[in-house]
C-alpha cells in the first residue's frame, strides 16, 4: 500500500534538529499537539498497513516566513528509511524556486512537488512564476501534488485551492501529471470533473471535514459522486492519501476498507494507481 | 510519609494491544525502597487504561474483545470533528470510551517492603489507539 500525501512534521527528530519547526508547526500549520518519534510514526505505518509514504513538505518562506519542514529534511529521513518517498516543495515566488527544485530532484531524489496555494498564498495560474515550475515538472517529468478545497491551517485560504483553477493549467501543460488532494472537498464536482475529463489529473482520498474519515469519505464518494462512477470513470485516477498528521493514517484506510469496493478497485487505489503514477517498479504485492 | 514517583514510558505496537507491565512496576517499588505504604499506576492518556487480571493470553484478548463490543468502532459517535485545539481530526470517541469503561489506574498496597499481590494478578497497560508513545506513573506513598 502507498500513501500519496503525508508531511512528517509532526516527527520530533525534525524539531529536534530545527526548534522552529514546533513555532512553524503552531502558527502556519495549526497543529497543535507533540510530535512524535520516527519510530511510533513507522508502528502507525505498520498497523495502517502501510508499505510505502510519501512525505511531503510546504515551503512558506514568502508569506509566512518558514517553511514546514525542508527539501533537505525530507532527503534526510529518506535516508533514515527506505519506506519513504520523497516530494520536494518549494515557494513559487521565490527567485530561486526554479534553482531549488531542480536541486531536490537531481541532488536529493525526490520524486514530485507539492504546492499548497491555499498556505503559500499564490495563484495557481500565474504565468509569470507558476507556470516555469510546472514547465520544470514536466521536464523533469514529476508531478505535482496541489493541495484542494478546505486547508485545516488557520491562515489557509481555500478559494485558492479551488480545483476549477487549475483547468487551463491542466490544458496548457497537457503532460503534467496533477494530483488534487482531499478530492479538493468542498469542490468535490469541480474535481470530479477534471478527473473524468482529463487522464493526467490524480484525486487523492484524504476528504476530512466532519464525522470520521470513513463518514466523510462514504459522503464524498458513495453519496456526491457514486460509487459506480468510480468504477465507470475514476478507478485509474483515485490515489490513497492520508493526509498524515491531520488524522491517524489508519483511518484512512478503514475509511477506504469501509467502502467495501470490489478489491481490484480498492487494490488500484491503495497501490496500483500511485505505482504506475510514481513510476514505482515490482517488489511490492501492494 | 515519603512519596516516590516514577514516569514510564513505552511504545504500543498496536491500534489496540494488552501490555503486561507487571515487572516494571516491581522494579519502580523496590526502587522506591519503602516498607509500608500504597502503590498507585495511573495512565497519563484518555486513550489507554490501566487494569489488573490473570496473566493468561486468552483472558487478554478477551478483555480487547470486550472493548470492542462496549464501544465499537462504527457508531455515530459526538467526538467525530476536527479539535481546533489540536489542529487534527478527533475521530476516536469508541477509544475514550474504552478507557473510561477500563479506568486509568489501579492500587495495591505495600507491606514489609514488598507489594501485595494475589499469585495470579498481573498488571496491564491497555493501548486503546496505538500505536503511540505513552506514560503512565508508578507512584509510592509511604514510609
């Protein structure tokens, strides 16, 4: 099993190595509660089931002043643990982004970029800053993770992360690889769209909003989109993502199990689709 | 009357799991090094409990099994949102009721300088939302 979309700033060797984190943590994330070692982090991968995660980081330098958690931490723990797989990030507006990038695929290994808009306050559709990164990716040939719909962060603003947005980015840059997290809820019909539309966009599962995970997603799935337009249009395209730490990883997988799915489809969604999207070769029964 | 404590810690492996702590807590009280008085454990989460049983593997699962049926996990419980205080989700309102029906501590009393116990008590550290790192004290009133 892969999950796509997990950020480890809540593991304490992190802030343990840069304090900052914790201020970084509370103020721009809204996370709140204490990190946790490396080692009860990989006990929860265990018990969720979990092969493989993809850790992520957000670099807020421009609007927030720090950045959660850094390329260079993210190189380190991939290091530390082959179970993990490395996203860069880097500001959009800094002059540097494209410099920064290149070094954290080429340098580091990581293997895509997640942009949140809705933390690092850009506009998806900006030509002048956006648009040489997403060029860069396709070069690169890596995709993109955008944070979609509602951010959790109590400066976040969700407008930003509107999935409708990225449309022309989608049709301008038709090779890229675009993965829109939580099925970008509350716009879940916007990323709906752009999912039976185009084969190059990826939704990702962690739709947390009220209830418990498998109440929100049997909401956003079952109810919103239909369990048979899954399977009609989506079964290629739907990636498991936690969205770790926001909710215990386990919970997104009973949340999936829960759906009760055909389990070709829920073996596409907990390992296959992230798999051939991530380029990942055998070794893995998923 | 003096007091000692102790703070131990461990890491569950578990989403739920029975862990025999019985040992550690010998060795807190011998450390502790008094001859009279009272041994408390408490647990320091709402998540996990503290219980006393016979040592046997059966007894064990069935005391997870029974948590499970109290307070099962697909039920529409209140404590299912997202806690501002926190910055997570709190999704896992059957685990804080497993632990109230569990208890988060437990007594035995200390005599001659050696806890009472009765020959088939073994202490556990029940982890009800693992896997975690946990706390739970070990504290000697006495003299």
């Amino acid at each position: 099993m892969i999950d796509l979309h997990s950020n480890p700033i809540h593991i304490r060797e992190l802030s343990d190595q840069d304090p900052k984190l914790l201020d970084y943590a509370n103020r721009i994330y809204g996370l709140k509660s204490s990190p946790h070692s490396l080692e009860s982090h990989l006990h929860q991968l265990d018990v969720a089931g979990i092969d493989k995660a993809v850790i992520m980081p957000i670099d807020c330098t421009t609007v927030h002043g720090g950045k959660l958690v850094t390329n260079e931490q993210i190189s380190w723990l991939l290091e530390k643990c082959d179970r993990f797989i490395g996203f860069a990030s880097v500001d959009p507006r800094d002059p540097d982004a494209l410099k920064n990038l290149e070094k954290a695929v080429k340098e580091y290994g990581l293997i895509g970029l997640k942009l949140d808009a809705s933390l690092q306050q850009f506009d998806v559709t900006n030509e002048e800053y956006a648009y040489p990164l997403y060029q860069l990716c396709t070069e690169l040939n890596i995709p993109i993770l955008f944070h979609g719909g509602m951010s959790w962060s109590p400066i976040g603003i969700a407008e930003l992360s509107n999935p409708i947005k990225l449309e022309t980015v989608i049709q301008t840059f038709p090779s890229l690889k675009v993965i829109i997290s939580q099925f970008g809820w509350p716009w879940v019909q916007e990323a709906f769209m752009l999912g039976i539309k185009y084969k190059n966009v990826f939704l990702e599962t962690s739709i947390l909003f009220s209830g418990t995970p498998s109440d929100s997603v049997r909401q956003v799935l079952a109810e919103q989109i239909g369990i048979a337009n899954l399977y009609r249009s989506l079964s290629e395209q739907i990636v498991f993502g936690s969205n770790t730490p926001r909710v215990d990883p386990k919970r997104l997988v009973w949340a999936i199990e829960d759906l009760e799915l055909d389990k070709k489809l829920e073996k596409k969604i907990f390992y296959k689709n992230a798999a051939r999207l991530l380029s990942l070769s055998g070794g893995m029964d998923g | 009357m003096k007091s000692f404590l102790k703070t131990i810690s461990l890491h569950s492996k578990e989403d739920m799991e029975i862990i025999d702590i019985t040992q550690e807590i010998l060795d807190a009280v011998q450390e502790a090094g008094f001859d009279l008085g009272t041994v408390h454990i408490m647990t320091k989460h709402t998540t996990s409990g503290i219980t006393v049983n016979e040592g046997l593997p059966d007894i064990e699962q069935d005391i997870l099994e029974m948590l499970h049926r109290i307070a099962p996990r697909k039920h529409n419980y209140r404590h299912a949102r997202f806690l501002h205080s926190d910055g997570q989700m709190a999704v896992n309102g059957y685990s804080h009721l497993r632990s109230a029906v569990l208890g988060k501590d437990t007594i035995f009393p200390l005599h001659d300088g050696k806890m009472v116990m009765g020959s088939r008590q073994t202490i556990y550290f029940v982890e009800m939302d693992g896997p975690l790192h946990r706390e739970y004290v070990v504290h000697v009133l006495g003299e």
